[in-house]
C-alpha cells in the first residue's frame, strides 16, 4: 500500500483496531490535534461487512471519544433502523480523526462558547488519509459507505461528486464503495419537504449497502 510507505505515515505496526485506536491518540500529523480533545478512532465489529465513513468528528465526538454519538449521530441511528441494519453490526469511522472547528461569532482573537464545525481541508485530509487506510486494510469490508463530500474525496478523489455518482458502485484496493450525503445534511435542510428527501435519500444508499454486504 503506497501511502503506508511514506516516510510521514505516523502510523505503526499495529495488527488490532484497537491497537490503532490507541497510538491514533499521539498522532501529530496535522495542526488538528493541538485543539482537539482527543483522537476519535473508528467503533464496530471488527469482521464487519460494511463500514460507513464520514467526515469528522464533531462536538459531541470530540468530547466524548466515539463516532457518531451527536445530532448527526441520532439521524444516522434512525436511518439505520428504517434500512434495517444493526449499527452494533457495522463499523463507524471518519476521514479526519481530530475535531476541526471554529469559535462561534467571535471576533478575531476572541474564543466563542460555542465550538462551531469546520470543513477539514485538503492537507488535513491527506495527513489522516493513513489511519483511513490502515482500518479498511484490517476490516477488509465488503462495502464502504462514503458519507458526505469529505469522506468521497479521502477515499475517491476530488472528482467524484455525490449527486452525479449516487447509486454507483466504486472499486476501491479495500472493498466496493458507495456515496451518498452526510447525516448533518438532513439536519441543516430547513424546509420539511427538503429534511425528509435528504432522510430518504440517506437511507436508500444505507440499503444499497444492505444489499451489497450480502453478496460477501
């Protein structure tokens, strides 16, 4: 696996998830770590068939230390339940680790209460792009669920767009993948009408995923 021979990959030898998960908490690849509370590693099965990847780790994340378990976490839970699938039986990662943010309405200098998401950037994305790597190799999965624009980029690249690849199957070095949109974007649609075609949307592709992991 090239990425893993670089001479910057901070990732070890270890053959565990859990073994990753812990030396993931020195991981000083990128500027993220030195505000983030902690690195948050990916959770599940480690034989599961279908890991869903997203963005970040958000908030609630960065606090607690386990994926999807904020706003974002509670429309993934319910969308997993509508498609049928045991989020016990599946593994949840991100593309970035550490938390990236913001302070909320603050001026230049001045720390708001409240930490705001912030989109992690491209050099962000590279620097964690190891860990990402490292998991799936150990996971081997038979589908990979890509979930918002960040997660497409870290693991297809900058030219795959969600809405024009939706319902594509992907050829990936650690297993077949497919996009769809983050969970946070059915929270940010205002309108009513809008909230529950992007819900819809999230759980067709969390169907396709169903379908796909059966053919394992």
């Amino acid at each position: 696996m090239a990425s893993r021979s670089a001479p910057t990959d901070p990732v070890p030898p270890a053959r565990s998830i859990g073994g990753l998960a812990r030396a993931a908490q020195s991981c000083e690849a990128c500027p993220l770590f030195a505000r983030a509370t902690q690195a948050v590693f990916g959770e599940g099965p480690s034989n599961a068939a279908i890991v869903l990847v997203g963005e970040q780790p958000g908030d609630v994340e960065d606090r607690e230390g386990h994926p999807f378990v904020g706003p974002a976490g509670a429309v993934l839970d319910r969308a997993l339940e509508k498609a049928g699938l045991d989020r016990g039986r599946v593994y949840l990662t991100n593309a970035v680790k550490h938390f990236s943010w913001e302070p909320s309405g603050a001026a230049a200098g001045e720390r708001g209460k409240r930490r705001i998401h912030k989109k992690p950037k491209a050099s962000e994305l590279k620097a964690c792009r190891p860990w990402l790597d490292a998991e799936l190799t150990r996971l081997e999965p038979s589908v990979i669920v890509c979930l918002g624009a960040s997660a497409v980029q870290s693991l297809l690249g900058a030219n795959v767009k969600i809405g024009a690849s939706r319902g594509q199957v992907f050829q990936t070095p650690y297993g077949r993948a497919i996009v769809t949109r983050h969970p946070s974007s059915v929270l940010r649609a205002i309108e009513k009408e809008a909230r529950q075609l992007a819900f819809d949307e999230l759980v067709a592709a969390l169907k396709h995923a169903v379908r796909l992991g059966r053919e394992r």
